[in-house]
C-alpha cells in the first residue's frame, strides 16, 4: 500500500475553520496535523473541498434478498418472511450470488459505509460455494465486511405461537417435511470460518449469526456462543423487533426473549441485539448490566410497522447503539445515509420533552463509533485518530447539502443523499473517488445482475406463488398477538388506532 495524504480537508466534529492533513500509512491513519505543518508524502488528495468523515458502519444488512428489491409492502414482518426466506428459495449459482452481494456493497459504499455487516441466508441448501462466493464479492470491491450466515435449528413457522390451532393439520405435515440444514453441518462450516476468516486479521471476516432466540433450541444458542468465545467473536442475533415476537417470549419462556438470553449466559460484550424494540425497563437493564450492543435498523421498523426503539431510554442506561440497514428486500436499500438521517427524525418522535430528542450528533455516533463498539473494533474503526485504521469519506462541501455551510454534522446527517460523496479509503486503500467504485466495475455488475433478474423472475414468481397457502394462517397469528397482552411497562413502540 502507498502512504497517502489528504490535504486541508474539514474534519466532521472539528471546531470551525480548522484545516487538517491527514496522513496515511498502509492501512493506518499516521498523523494528523494542521495544514502545512509538515510536508505531504506518497499520493497526495485535494480535500480542501470536502467534509472527511469516518466511514459509516452498516451493523446489520441481508444481501441475499436482494433479487427480491421492490416486490412487497403493507405486510408486517411475519407474512414478508414468508416471502424473502422461502421454505424451498429460488436456486442460485455461486456467480449470482456473488453479483447479489456486490449490489449490497455498491449501495453501501456510495452511501458513505466503510464497513457491511451481512447475515446471509443458506438454509435449506448450505452451499459452501455460495459462502465463498460471498466473501469474493467483499473482498474485490475494498468495503471491509463481517459476513455471517443465518444460524438456527428450529424451523421458522414453529418459532410462533398457536401454531398447531391455526395452521391446517395437512399444510402443517407439510411444512415440517421441510427440515433446516442441520446443525451439526452448520455450526462445523461456523468453526472453519472462525478459523480461517477471523476478523482481527481479514478486511472481510466472520461474525457468529444465530438467527433469534425463537428460531434456535437453548442447546444451540449455547453452541453458538461457544463458538464466539471460544475464537473471541462478534455475534449478532435478533431479538423482539414485534409485538408477535414479545408475545412469542412470553409463550415460549415465560418471560422476554432478552431475560431468557440472559439466563442462558449469551448476553455479553461483543453481542449487537438486533431491532430490540418491543422491551421493558427490565429488559433494559438487563442489556446494560451485560455490556450487550443494540442494533438499530429505523428505515425496515418503519416500513413493516414494526414499532420505534426506545434508543433514548437505552442511551440513558448506558447502552451502545449502533445502525444498520437490514434487508433489501424490505426496504429495498442498502443506503447508511438513509438510515442515519431516518435515526435522527424518527427517534423525535418518542416523547414530548425536545431535549431528550435524539439529535443527529448522536445518529451520527451510533453509526461510526457505536458500530465499531458493537464489533469488538472500537480501537480499530469509527473515528479519525492516528492509530485507527483509515477508513475514511469525503463530502463536496460545494454541493447543496453544505451550502451554506453552518453545522456540518448536522447537514450530512439531515441534507446529503450520497451525492456530495467523492472519496471512500478502507484499510489505507482507495476504493472510490469522484463519482466512480475503483476497484470494481460498477456498470458491468449491475447490468449482469439485470440480466440474471431477468432469467430469475419468473422462479421467483413462481415460490411466491408457492407461498399462498401460508399467508391466512400467518395473518390469524398475528392478528392473535395484536390482542395477547404483554407487559404492562412495555414501551409503547407503535401508535395504537384500532385493528
């Protein structure tokens, strides 16, 4: 790697009118100096124009939906599922899995992410070359990724309650013929990862992805945070993103799935809860008595109606949040900056009292350092400071959204789009400037991934089709759940108008 320099840029948080060199070394940030202090060395970068930035973190995305971009609304969580993770999905070659990823990856980087957390789906065809072929994908376009595949024994449609009263004997019979991959081959092709794709020494490695409580016995849960450990792993996991989910723990445990992950030992530092919007103030000091990270994901909570975080309380209690993205085919985008700016206005929402609004300066830390601090890689990644890796954006301050130029937090979070983006370095390495991905052809991959759409749709349309009979039985469930009661301290998380 060359030694590069970005001169005179602004620095995101710096105080007014301050220039800084930024200088950088193989993959590290060397220095930082005030402009002119000492002489530029290796490839130099005009940044007199441009807001520099740590890169955002995306801490929870699903690239493997993304063939499914656009095809569903007004369906809450529990019948889209149905949808994006099939009983029988559509087959794939490796190559269209490696086009799918680079779509998450293309979006990421140009909507300022450094750094792609994916929890891609395998089950029910584990192909270790789909896997690969994902890794490939991270590695060739320069983002740095943790990429992990969705890890439970319990089939989905059984991690629900009042299964066997709405669900036709005949269709049940059926649906439990279909077994998930099982666990011993999952949690084996786990170890070989941990093993060979350890993040502490891979741009691209691993994280432990045990789908949600519900979705896995307690005997794997325990294996999975075995593993973790044992190779000193992040892991993320989904917990209670819906009312149905909050109803499902107390069936389930007699308690909420926060308080059972508790019991079990799985909650500890390392560990990104992802959604955690249906909780208590138990469930809140629970999470930050075990140094667990939240997830965000505002943009897929608003549109299946999910319900809003109560982030500011969790930030009271001490808690990391961080923000990510999820799923492509729930929200069609991959877009940080969407993601960011959707934290900030919707989070104004909680609450009468304007001070204890969440403000951008906070989205903005939940999507650099608190996405560090989720990963274990609070010393590695999130912040420009010598030592850190050079992760790094740059914004045009000539474009509209820092014209005029007054607060430039403020005005990324709440005005850019990703248009303004003119640099992205991960690990020291440049891998887009001025308009253009540099290490990748852009153009070429979308229109395979096109074509692929293409050939693919009508297989597509096809499983959907195939899905159907799922859908009444789904609907009755959630409608149930809507009326089960929860805890009465639960934070209110949707706006109650009748059913």
């Amino acid at each position: 790697m060359d030694s590069i320099t970005l001169t005179a840029a602004t620095l995101a948080g710096n105080e007014r009118g301050r220039a800084t060199d930024i200088f950088i070394e193989a993959d590290r940030i060397a220095d930082l100096q005030p402009t002119g202090a000492r002489p530029p060395q290796g490839t130099v970068i005009d940044a007199s124009r441009l807001l520099v930035t740590p890169g955002f973190i995306d801490g929870h995305h699903h690239s493997h939906e993304n063939y499914l971009k656009g095809r569903f609304e007004g369906q809450p969580l529990e019948l889209v599922m149905n949808f994006v993770r099939p009983l029988k999905p559509v087959p794939l070659t490796a190559r269209q899995v490696y086009v799918r990823t680079l779509i998450s990856a293309i979006q990421a980087i140009r909507s300022g992410a450094t750094t792609l957390v994916d929890d891609m789906n395998v089950s029910p065809m584990l192909d270790r070359s789909h896997v690969d072929a994902a890794f490939q994908a991270y590695e060739d376009c320069g983002i740095r990724a943790l990429l992990g595949f969705t890890l439970f024994d319990r089939p989905f449609f059984r991690a629900m309650p009042f299964v066997e009263e709405e669900f036709p004997a005949e269709l049940l019979a059926q649906l439990d013929a279909v077994r998930p991959t099982p666990a011993g081959d999952v949690l084996a092709l786990a170890r070989e990862m941990a093993r060979s794709r350890h993040p502490s020494e891979h741009r691209v490695g691993y994280i432990v992805a045990p789908s949600a409580p519900q979705r896995c016995t307690d005997d794997f849960l325990k294996a999975t945070r075995s593993l973790a450990d044992e190779f000193d792993l992040p892991v993320m996991i989904h917990v209670q993103e819906t009312r149905l989910q909050a109803v499902t723990g107390q069936i389930m445990y007699g308690s909420s799935m926060f308080a059972h992950l508790d019991r079990l030992g799985f909650l500890k530092e390392k560990t990104a809860l992802i959604h955690a919007v249906w909780l208590t103030p138990a469930d809140i000091s629970i999470i930050a008595a075990s140094g667990a990270s939240v997830q965000h994901n505002p943009t897929v909570n608003m549109k299946l109606g999910s319900g809003l975080m109560p982030m500011r309380e969790m930030l009271d209690a001490g808690i990391n949040v961080s923000l990510g993205t999820d799923g492509c085919g729930l929200v069609e985008t991959a877009d940080m900056l969407r993601a960011v700016s959707n934290t900030a206005y919707v989070q104004k929402l909680r609450g009468n009292d304007p001070d204890r609004w969440i403000t951008a300066p906070e989205a903005f830390h939940a999507a650099t350092r608190g996405g560090a601090r989720a990963l274990g890689l609070e010393k590695q990644i999130g912040e420009i400071k010598v030592g850190m890796k050079a992760d790094l954006c740059g914004y045009s301050l000539d474009q509209i959204a820092f014209v005029p130029l007054n607060d430039p937090v403020r005005q990324l979070v709440y005005a850019e789009t990703g248009s303004g983006l003119r640099l992205s370095i991960v690990d020291g390495t440049v891998i887009f400037r001025d308009g253009k991905l540099t290490l990748i052809d852009e153009a070429a991959i979308l229109r395979e991934a096109q074509e692929i759409h293409a050939e693919l749709e009508p297989i597509i349309a096809a499983v959907e089709e195939s899905v159907a009979p799922l859908l009444a039985p789904y609907r009755r469930i959630h409608a149930r759940c809507l009326c089960h009661p929860i805890a009465s301290d639960t934070y209110p998380a949707r706006f109650e108008c009748g059913l």
